[in-house]
C-alpha cells in the first residue's frame, strides 16, 4: 500500500477510535502531502510517489527533532515529549533509516569510486552520495561520515 493511503486510512480510523494526538499529526502530514501535490502539478493532477512523500515526512521529522532539541535546551521537558511522541508517529511511515555504519560502507565505496583525496572534494563525495542515500539516511550524518572519511 503506497504511504500516502496508509496515512489517510490510519487517519480514519484515529479519528473513529478518538485518538486526537494522532489524528492531529496525520492532519498535518496530510496538509503537507496535499501542498507538496498542488506544488507539483502543471495543468493536471499530481499524484506523489512514494519517494516525494517520504520526503514530505523526513522534513516533518527534521522539524520535529529540531523542535525536540531546542525544547529540551529551554528545560521545556513537557513541550519536547510532546514533539518526541509526533515524531513516533511520522516515522511509523519513513523506511528503515540506515545506521552509522551502513553509511560509512557506502561513503566509502563513493570515495573511492571518486578517487576523493582530500576535504576539497567534499562538495563532489556529498553530491553524488545525496542521490543515493536520499530518504535512506539523514544528511547531517552523511556530512558527519565523508568529512571523518576525507580526513583521515
């Protein structure tokens, strides 16, 4: 089922089952979908792929953890498990992200394939490394790993 239906039918039934916390969430995730579409569309309908919407719900959760870190930083503890509990939500429906080390295999590989030898070419690693990784692992990671990688 693409990830768009999951998250109209889950809101369906958040809202028959009177889950207002959830139900707001996927709300708001259904906004976003819906802004994404009309952003897209050039004279007919726009049906988003699964690749656009998990994009959709990776910038609501970087929202959500950069919410979640500044709360925390305000000793806003009430505020930031509020965030926390909204990001449970949006990941249900974003693939598995890949670990630390996952990344580090592929960037890696990318270094090599690249002949990448110095931070110089750091611009190169992380262009072409973005389009393989894109919705697979978070790019503040993926920076993190290729500038550990470049200077070494």
């Amino acid at each position: 089922m693409p990830i768009k239906e999951a998250i109209l039918e889950d809101l369906k039934t958040s809202m028959k089952a009177k889950d207002t916390a959830t139900t707001l969430v996927l709300r708001s995730l259904k906004a976003k979908i819906l802004e994404k579409e009309i952003e897209e569309r050039s004279g007919g309908e726009s049906i988003l792929s699964d690749e656009q919407v998990v994009e959709v719900l990776m910038k609501a959760a970087k929202q959500r953890k950069e919410s979640i870190t500044q709360f925390e930083a305000g000793s806003r503890e009430d505020l930031a498990e509020k965030e926390k509990s909204e990001l449970a939500i949006i990941e249900k429906y974003l693939p598995k992200m890949m670990t630390e080390e996952e990344v580090r295999v592929v960037v890696r590989d990318q270094i090599a394939r690249m002949n990448a030898t110095s931070m110089a070419e750091m611009g190169k690693v992380m262009g072409a490394l973005m389009g393989r990784l894109k919705g697979k692992a978070e790019g503040a990671m993926i920076s993190a790993v290729v500038k550990d990688e470049l200077s070494k």
